[in-house]
C-alpha cells in the first residue's frame, strides 16, 4: 500500500514541477510580449497576447517576428528616401 502510494507522489512530484516550470516560462514570455506590444502602441497586439495562451508560443513569435517586421520596412523605405 504504502509503495503506491510513494510512486503516486513520485509521479504527480514530476507534473507537479512540469506545471511551475511550464507556468515561469509562459509568464516570463508573455510579460516580455505585453510589455513590447505597449511600448510599440500595439492595442490589437496587447488583446490578443493578455487573451490567449499558448505557453509563450505566440509570444515568442510576436517579440522576433512581428514586432520586427515595422521597423525592417521603416529602415528600408528610409534608405530608398535617402537614394
């Protein structure tokens, strides 16, 4: 009786440290991607990442693909001004 009940807590002692390892690394990542999405005056952007949780993947997309692309295109319409 006492085994079993020693290899449950071994178990749910694995999801239980999964889940606070799961829930760090989504909160790390969706702070960062808030606190982007308002320096940038993002509003759609801020909804969607306070409403929606996809562990940090969004997030993560956000921070090196989306917020990237405004200012890619701002430096390359700069540089054509400047020709």
């Amino acid at each position: 009786m006492f085994e079993v009940i020693k290899e449950m807590a071994g178990v749910s002692g694995i999801f239980l440290f999964l889940l606070i390892v799961m829930i760090v690394w989504s909160s790390v990542w969706k702070l960062l991607g808030l606190w982007k999405a308002a320096r940038k005056n993002s509003v759609a952007w801020f909804i969607i990442l306070a409403l929606v949780n996809t562990v940090g993947i969004l997030e993560i997309l956000y921070i090196y693909v989306f917020s990237e692309r405004k200012k890619n295109n701002f430096r390359a319409k700069k540089k054509r001004k400047r020709r």
